[in-house]
C-alpha cells in the first residue's frame, strides 16, 4: 500500500496538474469525488454555474460527538507570467513543492484527504461527523460558500486549510467594493472653466482618499483601502469636458469598522474638496462581513496542544483579507479557523508549499480529531 506521505505527494500532483480557475473547478471536484469514493464514502457534487460544482463528504464516526468541517477551497487564480517551472507540473527543489495552487490551496486539499484516509483505514477511532467541503469560486465573489450556506446545518468547528502554518487564523477583515461616480459638465476644452470635469473631480478625490488613508494603513491603524480601477466615457479624439468618471475601490474593514461608517466619511471628504461635480456611491459584490472568534475556545486549545506535541507553536492572528470562512462565521455562526500546510508566494509566480508543513500538518490534524472527538 502507498505510503500517506506518497499519497498526498501523489494527490497534490495530481490537482496541480488539473487547471482550477474560479468557476472551472470541476476537473479537481472529479478527483476529490474519486478518491473519496475509493474510501469507501459517497461524496455529493452540486452544480454551480459554468464548469463549477462544490463537493461534500460526510465521515462518520463511532458514536454521538461534535461536527468539524474540514476544507476549503479548490479554485485558484489564473497563471501569470514568470514562472520557473511549468505551473501546472508539480515541481520538486529543495523541499519545496512547485505548483499553481500548491500552496493556496491544492496542498490543503490533499492533505484533508490523506487524513481521511488514514481515519477510514485505522477504523475511526472518533465519536461525531466530519463533513469534507470543497468549494468553488473563494479566490473570486465566494459563489460555492454562499451557495453551501443556504442549506448547510450547524457544525462546532470548521478548519479551512489554507496556507497558515507558523500562524492560525482566528478572525478575519471584512471587506466592502464600492463603485464611485462623479457627474460632471460637458463643455469645450479649450475652455474647461465653462464646464465640470468629472475626471479631475475623481483625481482630487482619490488622492484625497490616499492621504487619509494611507498613513493610517502603513502605521497599522487602519486596514488597507485600494482603487483597482478608474475609468471614464470618453471614447476616441474630441475636445469635450469629460462629464463621467468612475472608480471601482475596494476597503478592508475591521471588527469595529461597517460599510455605513465608512460610506460617510468618504462623502465628508468629498464634500470638505468642494468639487463641483456630483458623486454617487453604490455598493457591489463581492461583500463579507468581518469576524473574530471568542476566547478562550476549547477546540483551539486542543488544537494549540497537540501542535506543540510536534513542535510547531503557530501564532494566533487576525487576516488581513477574507476568505471564504467569513461566510460561514457571518451566515451560519461557524467558529471558522484557518490553518494548513505553509504555502509561499500564492497569487505569484513560483508558488510552492513546503513539503515538510504538508506531512506534519497531517499528523497534527489527525491527533487533533482523535483527541478532540476521542471515543
């Protein structure tokens, strides 16, 4: 029989290898459905939208106990340029294993799975359930949690397994996109003092947001705040006052920040410019809600221990961007943790996870089930 470190190698080469961008996760929910299978369980796939499907598999234990979700995401971003290696052949150099979403989070996956495995195996030495969730779509608007959120049950723990080895996450920013308009005032350009330009209205503000803001973000006071698109109507070659610009600007937000604080204080800063355009502000998806969890929590102590039973002594902190675990906290009341294997560079060229974190993180997990759920 192959050994569980070959099977998860084996397993992460084979999600590597099949390409997963959001909404075209239904080559690796296939795999995931195939091992699962050859467990000896009934996996459940649920059709999305496009070649997208979220997967599911309920593991029974030996008597009554709690409900740990574990998973995560099988989606990644698309494959830039600067790779090293081919991205979708996973790579070994030095202990590290090469791949687009080795680390985020094809190397969580795989290491679930091996866990699963090993409890099938050893006769599931475990009171309760443990449902295995791979969704669809994180790296994008969260389609697949929203969608697993309408009909899922209560569960005391989820652990998503992305690549947090030296840290766990307790809690997360939320975020809010924004879509801002200004409505200017057409005219001629050679005299732009007979008209309203909407596109320097925009400029003044947004460098406006940038003073305020920024500070505040590089002194660690504020979560960031960041325009990822600015455009306007004008189209070819005319000397006419742009009278429409918008800018699409996402905000991270704190537990003790909202969108409707938020919201004001940008119509303070546009009103203290004194433009004479108009601005709207229209809220957009994606949306999640910020979270954090309460201590002390059982289940994390158990988890805290029996880390440091192998060695590893992760740090407790609060993410700075979301997940999909912001959905399962907001909407279902989920105590949601992320912890796997260490995952490098995701969301760039040359990511990797370190092969060793993948192979412990499975033993801390599994002792962790066994000791948390023990029968």
């Amino acid at each position: 029989m192959m050994s569980d470190q070959a099977y998860c190698k084996d397993l992460l080469a084979n999600l590597v290898a099949a390409p997963s961008a959001s909404l075209h996760e239904h080559e690796v929910a296939q795999i995931l459905w195939k091992e699962l299978s050859s467990f000896g369980l009934s996996p459940q796939l649920v059709p999305i939208e496009d070649n997208a499907c979220n997967l599911s598999c309920l593991l029974k234990g030996n008597g009554n106990g709690p409900k740990l979700i574990l998973g995560g995401h099988m989606d990644t971003v698309q494959a830039t340029d600067g790779w090293a290696t081919n991205p979708y052949h996973l790579t070994e150099k030095h202990g590290r294993l090469y791949g687009l979403g080795a680390g985020d989070m094809k190397g969580g996956l795989a290491a679930c799975l091996t866990v699963l495995r090993r409890l099938v195996q050893h006769g599931k030495h475990f009171n309760g359930e443990i449902l295995f969730l791979a969704l669809s779509d994180e790296e994008r608007y969260s389609i697949g949690a929203n969608l697993w959120a309408k009909t899922a049950g209560k569960a005391d723990l989820a652990i998503f397994a992305e690549p947090h080895f030296d840290n766990i996450v307790i809690g997360a920013t939320g975020k809010i996109l924004l879509k801002l308009t200004i409505t200017g005032c057409s005219g001629h350009a050679a005299h732009p003092e007979e008209g309203i330009n909407a596109v320097d209205c925009m400029s003044r503000f947004l460098c406006a947001l940038n003073d305020k803001y920024r500070p505040q973000y590089e002194n660690g006071k504020a979560t960031s705040c960041c325009v990822l698109r600015i455009e306007s109507r004008y189209k070819g070659y005319s000397l006419n006052i742009p009278d429409h610009c918008e800018a699409l600007l996402n905000k991270q937000l704190l537990t003790t920040e909202n969108a409707e604080h938020f919201t004001s204080e940008l119509r303070n800063i546009f009103d203290g410019l004194h433009c004479n355009g108009n601005l709207t502000i229209e809220q957009c998806i994606p949306s999640y809600p910020s979270y954090q969890l309460e201590m002390p929590f059982e289940p994390l102590t158990c988890l805290l221990d029996v880390a440091g039973q192998f060695n590893v002594k992760p740090q407790l902190q609060l993410n700075q961007s979301v997940s999909d675990g912001n959905i399962l906290f907001s909407r279902l009341n989920i105590p949601t943790i992320l912890f796997g294997p260490q995952g490098i560079d995701f969301h760039k060229p040359n990511e990797y996870v370190v092969e060793d974190t993948l192979y412990k993180y499975c033993d801390i997990l599994e002792k962790f089930v066994l000791d948390w759920m023990h029968s």
